[in-house]
C-alpha cells in the first residue's frame, strides 16, 4: 500500500468509500466495552500522567522511597510544588505513604505503577 501523496488523500483513509456496518465485529466488541464510568475513571488514570512533573515523581519514587524534601531537592522544586503533587498522585492510589516520627516517606503504590511506566518508556523509545 502506497501513502497518500497529498492531505487530502490522507484524509480519505479515515472513511469508509461506502457505507457499511460489520454488525458482527460492532456486536461483538460492544459486548466486551467497559461501562463508561469506568472508561471515564481510566481517562483520568491517564491524565495524570500527562504532567511532567507528577512523571519525575513517579521516576524517582521508582528508584527509592523518598519525603518530600528529598524529591524537593532532588527535582529543585519547592516543597509545596511537590506535595501539591503528591496529593494528586495519592488520589489516584498512584503512590502510597508511611509515617516515621514527624517524616513522611512517599513510594510507588503498586507493581501496576512500575510496569505502566515501564511500557510508557518501552513505548516511546520505539
């Protein structure tokens, strides 16, 4: 199959040259659709990792179990910058915490943390 010579010609990839429902394949797929509250709920998984910064978090509580002042320093941030972040991630049950005396110690929540970042990269060194 060649590529398009012109936009226009790309742009007739993204339709049918007739109209034609594959009732089976639609059926089949629908049947399997997550509800759209759960659809909705993934959409949000997602945009959270759609902040670089909230991505550098993640990255480093990769690496080691951190407070807030060690990201802070690290990321040469302000401490408010990165707990402003860490309560996004904490909704999101991406990053779980543990109290030690007046320290509060922040890590990955999760395995499904890990590999969601390890796919992100594996993809986008493609």
């Amino acid at each position: 199959m060649s590529l398009p010579d012109s936009p226009s010609q790309a742009q007739d990839l993204d339709h049918c040259d007739y109209m034609h429902v594959h009732e089976d394949i639609v059926a089949q797929v629908n049947e399997t659709m997550p509800d759209e509250e759960i659809l909705y709920d993934l959409a949000e998984l997602f945009k959270i990792f759609g902040d670089s910064t909230r991505i550098k978090i993640l990255y480093v509580l990769f690496e080691a179990e951190m407070c807030v002042c060690d990201i802070a320093s690290l990321l040469g941030m302000s401490q408010s910058a990165i707990s402003h972040q860490l309560r996004s991630l904490k909704q999101s049950k991406l990053v779980k915490y543990r109290r030690e005396g007046k320290t509060v110690f922040y890590s990955l929540a999760d395995s499904h943390v890990r590999t969601i970042l390890d796919q992100g990269m594996e993809h986008v060194a493609e």
